[in-house]
C-alpha cells in the first residue's frame, strides 16, 4: 500500500499557484520524496524529488517540513496544461527494492 | 535525448492468446521497469529487470513474463490473456536501481483483450 496520503482533487485558476500536499508520516529519515504526474492516458511524467532540503526545478518546487512527515508540490503559474493526476510516492521503493507504490493520486483541475 | 520508448501503441487480443510487449529504455540506463494501469485502477508494479535478470516481480501470475535483452531493452510476455488483462502497459527505466534513482516512464502501450 501506498504510504502516502493526498486529497483526491484539487482545483487551481489559471495563472495563479497550485499548491499539492501529501502527507508521509511513516517516511524514514532516508527515504526521498518523489513527486510524478499523469496527463490522461499518458506515462507518469517525473518532476521533482527531495529528501530534506526544499527543492526547485523548471517544473515546481519542492517544499519538505522540517520533520518530513509532509511536503507540498508548488506549481507556481498553473496553466491548463498542468490538469493532471499528482502522485506523491514515499519511500520510493517501498518494502521491496525496485518498484514504485502509486496511490490514488490528486486529480489537479486547472481551470481558466 | 530520447525517452523510453515502447511498442506497440495499441495492441488488440483475443482471449487465450499471448501479448508481447517491447521497451527500449533511456540510453544508458540499465534498469527497467514493468506496470501495469487497468482502467480506473491505480499503477501496479509487474517486474523490474536489471542486468538481464529479473529483480523483482509483483502480484501478478506466472503468465506474465518477461526478459531483458544484452541491450538492456526488454519484452513483457503476458500468456493465456483474459479479458481483465485490458490495461494500459507501462514501461520505465532508470540509471540504476536504488532509492535515489529517477524512474522515468514511457508512453505505454494499451492492450485491448476481446
């Protein structure tokens, strides 16, 4: 099972910040926090990961609490490109080396 | 830089039949990834292969199999196919295997069983 936990959906407007949290309190101090995106029917698509610094890429930011039990994935100017579904996956690899655990996901609206 | 790559796009099968599946994984990267995405449902791990060998494989039956090739590319099997086999079949790759490597996903390829 996945040990992350996401709202379900979220709905963002055009041009303004989408912020996406994900809860992982049973994260170990090791273990990265990876962030992917589906487009419909499309492969997950990686954006960004971090273990405890916060992170920032050409697609988002990253941003880890001090304790890791959360993070929040920032796409700062959501255009209606970015309507997707977010996965966030901690550990990465859960209990067996190899394989990614993709729960639900939030099903991201951006809407103009 | 080419991504992974897989084919076919789209594959339609009859019940009792056998699919193969290919995936060509990022130059370079030497593991490679399987899952599977029926309708609705989540991602769910297959196999993984690295250096030729399986690594790890998912709650999945038998008849689903696969091989990685001296290249490192790979084919995914799936034998006696059932209708609830109709999914879309990610591939995925990634430098090396480990905690901190990146796997990055293909387009995948959908597979309609009749």
């Amino acid at each position: 099972d996945a040990k992350t936990t996401q709202p379900p959906s979220m709905d963002c407007a055009e041009g303004r910040a989408a912020n996406l949290p994900c809860n992982h309190s049973t994260i170990s101090g090791n273990e990265y926090v990876y962030w992917y995106r589906q487009i419909h029917s499309q492969g997950p698509q990686y954006i960004i990961h971090g273990l405890k610094n916060n992170e920032t890429n050409e697609m988002a930011s990253l941003i880890i609490t001090e304790d890791r039990k959360s993070s929040t994935l920032i796409l700062p100017h959501a255009t209606l490109r970015d309507t997707a579904v977010y996965y966030c996956i901690a550990p990465v690899y859960g209990g067996s080396q190899g394989n990614l655990i993709f729960g639900k996901g939030t099903k991201l609206s951006v809407k103009p | 830089e080419a991504g992974v790559t897989q084919s076919p796009t789209h594959l339609i099968k009859t019940r009792g039949q056998q699919a193969t599946l290919r995936c060509s994984p990022i130059s370079g990267h030497t593991s490679v990834y399987w899952y599977q995405q029926a309708l609705g449902l989540g991602l769910q791990f297959l196999l993984w292969y690295d250096e030729g060998e399986e690594r790890n494989r998912g709650n999945f039956p038998p008849r689903f199999s696969g091989r990685q090739f001296p290249n490192y590319s790979s084919e995914l099997n799936v034998n006696a196919l059932e209708l609830e086999d109709s999914a879309l079949y990610l591939c995925a790759s990634s430098l090396v295997w480990g905690s901190t490597e990146t796997q990055y996903f293909g387009p995948g390829t959908r597979l309609l069983v009749l």
